[in-house]
C-alpha cells in the first residue's frame, strides 16, 4: 500500500472517529473502522475519476453516509 493511500485512510479513520463522537454513537473495533475507511477512499477515488472532484470533501461525504448505516 503507497504511502499517499495511507495517509487517505488514516485521515478517513480520524474523520470517522470523529462523527462517532460528534453523535454520541460508539466507535466500532479498529478493524472495522479501518476497513469503513477503506472503503471510503476507494468510493471517493472512484467518483473523483468520474466527476473530477476532490477526493477529501467526497470522502467526508461518504463518511457521513457509512456513519449513518
């Protein structure tokens, strides 16, 4: 895994975290926040390739929809 993918994930995690506490809700075990994440990138990577957007502000938005599932 590149060094720029991790970074991704790492600040898709923080920001997950971040929502959970933002709601009260309780944070999943890390291997499940780890792989939300990876999703998150994935989709926003997938989107940015179509749509050209910037892949940090669709990968906020993913976050907030996997949060809410």
């Amino acid at each position: 895994m590149g060094f720029l993918r991790q970074q991704e994930i790492r600040a898709a995690m923080r920001f997950l975290q971040w929502q959970y506490e933002k709601q009260q809700m309780p944070l999943p075990a890390a291997e499940r926040l780890g792989q939300q994440a990876e999703r998150i990138v994935d989709e926003a990577h997938r989107i940015a390739k179509e749509r050209g957007q910037n892949v940090i502000a669709i990968m906020k938005e993913l976050a907030n929809e996997i949060r809410k599932k």
